[in-house]
C-alpha cells in the first residue's frame, strides 16, 4: 500500500506526534463509549444498574442475562429468547446480499463496458432509487408481495432487499469497473469470448476489493432494516431486528435493562464481526472505486 | 451466425433489463403512486377520492411540518459539516503513519455498522441528566457539571447530532483515508522539494484534490439526514415536545400512526423534491462526461 | 471472494429461501400483538395452551413499540398484501377504522350463543360491534383516571386522600415541602394525555363528553377548557427537571423508591409496584383523579378478528371464545392490572385495587358515567387524537400559553377532523 503522507512525516516534532496519538486515542474513547456502556451494564445485575454508575465496572459480574437475551428471553407469546429470529435473519440476509451483489456486478460491467445509447440516464435513474424514503414504499410493495404470493415470507424479503439495494450495488461496481482497462475486454471480444466469458475470467477476478466493499454495506443495512421485517416479516420469518425491539420497547412490565444490552450486543454481533474481521479490506476497497465519483 | 451475433450484442442489456425494470416499477412507479395519493383524501389506507392539492395547504398550515423543517435545517447542515470536518481531521491524522491505525480504524468505523435500534438505548441513557453523563460526573465529584441538553426543547436537537455524528463520521472518515491514499506520492515529492511544509501541503494540494471525496460524502451524508428516523425514534421520540421532530418522522406519523395518508403522502413528495434537488445537480455534473477512466 | 463462491452462495441461498415458504394449517390462528413484556406474554400464553388444548395451533407475530403503533403499521402492509392475520391486539377506533374498510370478520356466532351481550359494557361494545356484527372479542378494561401514591409519602403529609382539587394541590405542596419529587412524570405526549384526560374529567363529566368524545368546538376552546390547561400548567410545577422522555415504568419506579410522592397513570402501572414487592394499602395507595370518583376513562384491548376462509373460521370462533371465557379473563386480568370486560367475572382474585377498579368500571357502566380515553384512542379517531396531543404536548413543555391553549385545541381539532 503508498503511503503518500509526506516523507517529512518522520521529521515532525516529538511533542506533535503525542498530539496525533492523543487525539486519536480522545476520538476511540468517544466512538467506544455507547458500547463499552452497553457491555459493562450487559454483565452487572439489574440491581446494580438501577442505583450504580453507568459508567462503572460491574462489582458483581454476571452472564445470565446474555443467555436470558439468547435463549429464554420474552419476544412474543413464549420465552424463546432471540435464538429463533437469528436463523430467520440469515436465510434472509445471505440470499439478499449474494443476488444484490452478483446483480450489481453485472450491472456495473453492462454500464462501463457494454454501453448503449442512454446508459448514462439508465444509471443515473438507478443511483437515485437509492434516495427513496423506504417508508413510502411500504403500502405499494406489500400490494405487490401480497400480488406475487410472497407476502409475509422470506423470498418477499430478500426480493424486496434485493431491489432497495440495487442502487448502491450498481453504483460501487459501476465505478469499480470505470476504471479497469476497456482494452481488455475488447481483446477478449475479438477472441471470441462472450458476455459472461468476459465477466467471468476477466472482471471478477480482480474485483475483491469491491466486492467486499459491496458486501459489507449490503449486510450491515439489511441485517439492521427494522421497518421492511417488522411489515413484511411473518410468524416464522420475523428478522432479528424485530424481535430485538419486541425485546426492549415491550409497552409495560420491568425494563430489564442488562438483558436489552445484552440482546442488542447479541443483534449487532454479525455486522461487528463483518467490520472487524474485513475493515481491512474496507478502505481498501473504497480506495479502489466507491469514493470515486 | 448474424441471428447469433445480435443475440450477443442483446445480452448485456438483458442482463441490466430486470434490475432496471424493477427499479421503474419499485421506485419510480412507487413515487407517482405516493404523489398521487398525496392528491387523494386517503386515511388509514389508500383511498382514491380526489381532493386536489388540499393536502398540501393542510400540510404547509401545520406548524409541527414547519418544526420538522427548521429542525431539519439545524440538524442536516450541522451533521453534515461535523461529520465531514471531523472524518477528513481524523483520516489526515490516522495517515501519519501511525502504528495502532488497524486497530483504531474499526473504531471509528463500528458505529455505522449498528443500528439505532442497538444503540438508541446506550445514547439514550448517555444522555439522559438523571443517570448519563451529568450524573457520573457528579459521582466522581464534579457537582456543578451540568449537562440536560436531551431535556431542552432548544437543545435536544444538537443531541441528535451528536449522535448522528457519532455514527457517521467513521464511515466519512474512511471515505476520506481512501482519497488520501489515492493520492499520487510524486506531487507531495515535488511539493517537498519546493519546501512547502506539512501545513501548507495539505492546504494546498492535499485537501483541494479530495473535492470528488467531499461530493460523494455530502451525497451520503445528505440523504441519511433526510431519512434519519430511526435515530429520532431511538433517541428522543420527537421530544421534547416536538423539539426533535425530523420530516420522515413527520411523514411516518401522519402516514402511519394519525392516519392521515394524504397528508403523509404529501409531505414524502416534498422530501422527495428535496432530496431529487441536491442529487439531481449532483449527478448531472458527474455523469455529463461519462464515466471517468 | 470468488465468483464462483458467489453465485453458488446466490443458487444456493434462492433455494433455501424458496422451500422455507409457510406452511399453514387450517386449524391454526395467526395473532398479530404488541404484549411482549414478561407477564403479558405469560398471561396471553394461558390463551394460546387453552386454544392448544382444542386442537388450535397459534401462530405467533409480535411486533412491539410504541404502544401498538409498529403492530398497526405491520397490519396495514399485511392487509394490503391480502394477507391478513386471523386476529390483532387492536384500540378503540383503530377497530372502527379497520371495520369502516369491509376486512374484518363476524363473531355474531359465538357471540350470540354465550350471550356477550349481556355481560360485555355497552361503551366496549361500540367498539366491539360493527353495523350490529360482533367484530373483536374484548381483553380487558384499563381505567386511565387512577393516581398511584407512595403510601409513605402519604403518611408525611398527614395521610389523608385528597378529594378534589385544592386538596391535591395542598399535598402536592407538602410533597414538595418534604423535599420529594410531588408528581412522577414521563414527558411523553401520550403521559401528558393521560393526565389531561383526568384533568378535564375533573372538571365535570359532561365537560369530559363534549370536548372529549363529541368533540364540541365550543367546549373545546370555552374558559372550562382554560381552566383544564391552567390545572396542566400548576401540575407542571410540580414534576422535576428531568421528566422529559422518561418512560412511565421509571416515573412509577421513583414513587416506588420513594423518591416521588405520586403518579397519574393508568392501572398497567399497578404491575410495577407488585414486582416491586409492595402491597396495595400497606406500601402504595391507588385512587381515582380527585374529583373523578364514579366516572371512569377507560381503554380496552380487543382482539379484533380479520375476515379469513370458511376453513379459519372454527379456529377464529374457538379463540374468541376462548378469551371471553371468564377462567381465562380473570387470570390474564390479575397479571395485567386491568379488570376483566366481563362484569360476571368473580373479582375473588384480585387485590384491593383490582377490585375498586371492578366496582368502580360497573358503576360508571349502570351510571352512564363510563368514557372512553381520549388519551388511549377511545373517545376520537387516531387523527384527532394525536392533533390534541400535539397541543397538549406543546402546552405542557411551555411552547403555548394557557391562554392561547383552548383555541389551538379547538382549531388543532376542527384541521384533523
């Protein structure tokens, strides 16, 4: 990786480099602390929470709430805990970010290499489907579900993910691909190679980067997408999300606030893991393509 | 062979055909429908008695439309200056060549990968005088700190932001360390040569040529505060009072909860308008030359 | 990742989403509801173990927040879908609104046959019946005109219940002698409601029916409306600094704990003080608003029943059925804190104050003196009532005077109608 930071880097003062390391250390506190709040009140008993310091350490560590939020927790009429809605979420959020990815692959490759009259205003209408506040879509999508027999069931969730992401699949590809040299993809043509040839053995190969990219927005917005679950979910396909808020905003009863924590660590587990685990590749794939205009 | 041929050059637009036709119907089709009803005396559900621009005079007449608007002003331009001073001031720092930079980065990025749905609670508490900030502080012995923002109906607004910002500029910070690195070693070098100090690298040279980085995070950052709902919610309900209220809570209640769709209808057209006029321009400029090799 | 990991990934994903498809039995009912929290899950589970028994499967869909309003957004995507559920935990006009759009189904049936006519309050039943169709089998009644006081604080202050207004004031006053927060409050729109609700019954019930139910553009704006919000705005001193947003289980928790006096709040806030180990007269009182003894708001959670096919049907009878049985309507009202919608349920196990809200409910129903809650969205449609929130709500945290107050409500209402 170029490191383009000027080569005079080293020859700046001791006392300012503290001052950078400093800053940077203020800004992780600040961006750590709503969840070192939610992790250390996730482990004290209620008791504890209620009167104590939210910012203190648990005098009395405890895990039980963790497995209360995972396994006997109230989310609906039994105490199933958010276990159930976990499985729900995945068969939901892998087929959604697999098809919206590849799909976004291919229209990005069509849209730099294949282009046609038109493509430009093709693109742009796309780009701005990202812009729909997704609660205008709700009356005419569940029609449309309902119309394609898919209501209340996880296809018409993935569909619906699916389309809403397009956009942003599009968009990252698109620029990706702007920049991968034409000259191959037409020496491939000459050679014969087709369509799908071509994208295969040649574009995907080198599209890591942004595929990672892709798959990372794509899995955080739609694991976290509260609105399409709790209306277009069904008894037995409710995402995590909505059972997280069955969990925490139940109307009446003992807010049991070590459990919410908890249940939210345990909901936001997998984005987390996608962060921390490709962050690396992240910037990277930015770099490459989706920060371009 | 020609038949074969033609259908080779069909393909790549049968390839783009289905997405695009989806988002005619899922975005597109979805705003004529809601600018129709926006005309209609619809309630609970669509209803299709013509009332012609009613809903709007209704709508521009309501002062808590007005409330959300103003709040829209402060929070918009506040979370958008914030979130991209902030995330170009922390990707110049991060590329100093700091050593912790792997293990700072995600960090500052993890926010974005959590929903409000997660993290509405620890703000909440966080901010809340009775038993956040305020309330450590003065069990550690600082009796006279005060800070009640949330409960200010002047104030409460700047809390969104603070948390708006919190989640965002991460990701605005990793856009911007992208661009840095994008950035060609040899200008920095001849700069250096010349013996333009740091400073004045950045000012000069460095920062003007992160202008497609600037665009692209005022597109993303202008859009997620034209939709932030869940935030609101999470945060502070629209309260105090209705010191909070955004235009898509605004849209959500009227459409969804005070049955009133029109009105609701009406008021998504107006955000669409808002929404379209910042990204329209936007779009045009990029995409007039075609895409950038 | 590689391409072909991918589209595998994508084939393979497609299939599984396509065979997980819902796989429903006829004898089977699908409830859309928002009890989601320990006792009401628990007690709605003795409903769901009853239906079990007869060969009923229930199919669970919870969505909570915001005191049902998620549930109702979710309701109306699944009606539109032309999926809807076979039962909803529904409010007041929101079951006349669904009626008003030809979904919902007819219990008449089995309404008939157990006589709910009878033994159902006729202000529940205006809701409960549709052009003269039984169309949701009522839960409960929650009465909303209740104040809950720390019993100790009480005992301070010299232990007597206040009557009427001035008396309220006199010991808000010693509350806040003592040093005590008086009024445990949570600066929400729909707390603020709640309290106005009982502040406006104060003032009479006849002043309660015109502004509140027929909605009396004279009432609404007139000088008794004034004088409503000028109680509003005295009570406003008395709740502290840091009310705003807080939710009404941790304003019941400060009376509780003794650090409040008092709490305006509906008989769900019973439940707190019970979990808390307190005893109804020993540890906490409960009475009515001053001056609102005999009269009753109340809210009624029903399960309203969708139209489903010929072969739902028994399963849609067999549940409602199920919740208008008197076993079932007393152990779920016992957990909830509110009381049974039937009158003949024996009140045997109920505390002190589940039984004070049974006898006060049957008197304000022979009395004419039972009403819906204006803020629980039993006395006027959704649109109305959140119009005279947005007043209240902007009164109450100082953004409109008491006296520009009345003709906001009045002009808020006429807009929304």
């Amino acid at each position: 990786m170029s490191t383009p930071s000027p080569d005079n880097a080293a020859n700046i003062n001791k006392l300012a480099r503290g001052l950078i390391y400093i800053a940077l250390i203020l800004f992780a506190i600040y961006y750590l602390l709503p969840l070192y709040v939610m992790v250390v009140n996730s482990v004290k008993p209620l008791s504890e929470i209620r009167e104590g310091n939210m910012l203190s350490l648990p005098s009395v560590l405890t895990f039980e709430p963790w497995f209360t939020a995972w396994s006997t927790a109230q989310i609906g009429v039994q105490a199933t805990g958010l276990k159930p809605y976990f499985m729900n979420s995945i068969l939901m959020v892998v087929p959604a970010v697999a098809i919206s990815t590849l799909l976004g692959a291919l229209n990005g490759f069509v849209l730099t290499k294949w282009r046609f009259r038109g493509d430009n205003l093709v693109f742009g209408l796309m780009l701005l489907a990202c812009f729909i506040p997704f609660q205008i879509a709700l009356i005419p999508a569940a029609r449309i579900l309902g119309l394609l027999g898919i209501a209340g069931t996880t296809q018409g969730l993935v569909l619906i993910h699916v389309v809403y992401g397009l956009g942003f699949t599009t968009l990252f590809f698109r620029n990706y691909y702007a920049a991968f040299p034409t000259e191959l993809v037409k020496a491939a043509q000459i050679d014969g190679a087709s369509f799908f040839q071509i994208f295969r053995r040649i574009l995907l190969p080198s599209s890591g980067p942004i595929i990672v990219v892709t798959v990372i927005w794509q899995f955080t917005n739609i694991w976290n997408d509260f609105l399409f679950g709790a209306s277009f979910g069904d008894f037995d396909s409710q995402p995590m999300t909505v059972a997280l808020n069955n969990l925490v905003s139940s109307s009446s009863g003992v807010k049991e606030y070590n459990v919410h924590f908890a249940g939210a660590i345990l909901a936001a587990l997998p984005t987390l893991v996608v962060y921390v685990v490709s962050g690396r590749y992240f910037v990277r794939g930015l770099m490459a393509g989706a920060v371009k205009g | 062979m020609l038949t074969r041929n033609r259908l080779q050059d069909a393909v790549p637009r049968l390839v783009l055909a289905p997405s695009f036709a989806a988002i005619l119907l899922f975005v597109y089709g979805f705003i004529l429908y809601t600018g129709f009803l926006s005309l209609t005396d619809s309630k609970m559900l669509p209803s299709y008695g013509f009332v012609g621009l009613e809903n709007y005079r209704k709508l521009w007449a309501l002062p808590h439309w007005w409330r959300a608007l103003t709040n829209l002003g402060i929070f918009g331009s506040l979370y958008i200056i914030i979130c991209s001073v902030l995330g170009l001031f922390l990707a110049i720092l991060l590329d100093q060549k700091i050593r912790a930079e792997g293990f700072l980065r995600p960090i500052y990025l993890y926010p974005m990968a959590l929903s409000f749905i997660v993290t509405g609670t620890a703000w909440k508490w966080f901010l809340d005088p009775g038993i956040g900030l305020q309330n450590t502080m003065h069990l550690w012995g600082w009796e006279s700190f005060t800070f009640t923002w949330i409960k200010d109906r002047n104030l409460a607004i700047y809390c969104v932001v603070i948390a708006a910002v919190w989640q965002s500029s991460g990701f605005v910070m990793a856009m911007f360390l992208a661009g840095l690195r994008g950035v060609d070693n040899e200008i920095i070098k001849a700069a250096q040569i010349d013996g333009a100090s740091t400073m004045t690298i950045y000012r000069r040279i460095i920062i003007p040529l992160m202008r497609p980085v600037f665009l692209s995070a005022f597109v993303v950052l202008a859009h997620l505060a034209i939709k932030s709902y869940d935030l609101v919610v999470a945060l502070t309900g629209g309260g105090p009072g209705q010191a909070t209220e955004l235009p898509a809570t605004f849209m959500y209640s009227y459409t969804f909860t005070r049955n009133s769709m029109g009105i609701g209808a009406s008021s998504a057209i107006i955000m669409l308008v808002m929404i379209f006029s910042i990204i329209i321009p936007y779009l045009y400029s990029e995409l007039r030359g075609g895409p950038r090799a | 990742m590689s391409f072909r990991m991918l589209t595998k990934l994508a084939a393979g994903a497609a299939l599984i989403a396509l065979t997980t498809g819902a796989a429903k039995t006829a004898d089977n009912v699908e409830v859309l509801h928002w009890w989601t929290s320990g006792g009401e899950a628990a007690a709605l589970e003795v409903l769901k173990k009853d239906l079990e028994s007869k060969g009923v499967a229930w199919s669970d869909m919870p969505v909570a927040g915001g005191g049902g309003e998620a549930a109702m957004t979710a309701l109306r995507a699944r009606v539109t879908a032309g999926n809807p559920p076979t039962a909803v935990q529904a409010l007041g006009f929101d079951i006349t609104d669904w009626a008003n759009q030809g979904v919902v189904g007819d219990l008449s049936e089995i309404a008939t046959a157990e006589g709910w006519d009878k033994v159902i309050p006729t202000a529940l039943q205006n809701f409960s019946k549709h052009d003269g169709k039984w169309i949701a089998a009522p839960v409960n009644v929650h009465s909303t005109n209740w104040v809950w006081i720390s019993k100790k604080a009480l005992d301070a202050a010299g232990g007597k219940e206040p009557q009427n207004w001035d008396e309220l004031i006199a010991l808000l006053d010693k509350f806040k002698e003592s040093g005590i927060t008086p009024v445990a409050h949570g600066g929400q729109p729909w707390q603020d409601a709640t309290i106005f609700d009982a502040v406006v019954l104060s003032l009479g019930n006849d002043f309660y029916k015109a502004s509140m139910v027929d909605l009396d553009p004279a009432a609404l704006g007139g000088d008794k409306m004034k004088e409503a919000f000028g109680r509003m705005e005295k009570l406003r001193s008395y709740v502290d600094d840091n009310f705003s947003g807080r939710d009404w289980n941790l304003a019941s928790a400060m009376v509780i704990e003794g650090k409040a006096g008092l709490q305006f709040m509906g008989d769900w806030a019973k439940g707190e003080f019970l979990k808390a180990g307190q005893k109804p007269g020993t540890d906490f009182v409960c009475i009515r608003f001053p001056g609102t003894q005999g009269a009753v708001t109340f809210n009624s959670d029903q399960f309203m029943m969708f139209k489903v096919g010929e072969d739902s049907k028994k399963a849609q009878l067999a549940m409602a059925s199920a919740i208008e049985n008197p076993v079932f309507q007393s152990a779920f009202n016992v957990v909830k804190g509110s009381v049974p919608a039937r009158t003949d349920v024996p009140n045997t196990d109920f505390d002190d104050c589940g039984k004070k809200g049974m006898a006060d409910l049957a008197e304000a129903n022979t009395n004419g003196s039972l009403f819906g809650s204006m803020a629980h969205g039993h006395s006027a449609p959704a649109a109305v009532k959140n119009a005279m929130y947005d007043v209240i709500t902007r009164h109450f945290n100082g953004d409109l005077s008491t006296d520009e107050a009345p003709a906001e409500l009045a002009a808020a209402v006429a807009a929304a109608q």
